[in-house]
C-alpha cells in the first residue's frame, strides 16, 4: 500500500505540510502532480475516523487514472 499507514500518522499529528510532501513525493513516482485540492482531498480523507490504507490508495488510484486520462 505504498506506506499509507505512514500518511495516515502524518495527518493523524497534524503534519498536514508533511502529508502534502508525501503525497507529492508519491505522485511524482507515478509521473503527475497533484493540485492543491487534490491534496486536501485525500488529507481530509485521512482524517476520517477509521481511515484505511485501503481507501486511500484506492482514492488515489482513481486519481492517477483520471489523469492519465486527460
């Protein structure tokens, strides 16, 4: 799950700068950039309560496939 359980402790902390670097970090080894929002999606996806490292890769799963669609 590419260390999403790492994500989720950064956000879980309130690193929300430090979630937004490792997103960035993991897009950027798929080849795209992530906007601002897309960022704050997912992180405010991490601070669900029970947030899963399942649900947040399959969120950016969805993302990398629209945009490599576009």
């Amino acid at each position: 799950m590419y260390g999403w359980n790492e994500f989720i402790l950064l956000v879980a902390w309130g690193d929300y700068d430090g979630a937004g670097k490792w997103l960035q970090g993991m897009a950027e080894d798929y080849g795209i950039q992530l906007t601002r929002e897309e960022e704050d999606g997912l992180i405010e996806l991490g601070t669900g309560e029970g947030a899963t490292a399942r649900e947040l890769n399959l969120a950016f799963d969805e993302l990398t496939i629209q945009k490599r669609c576009n």
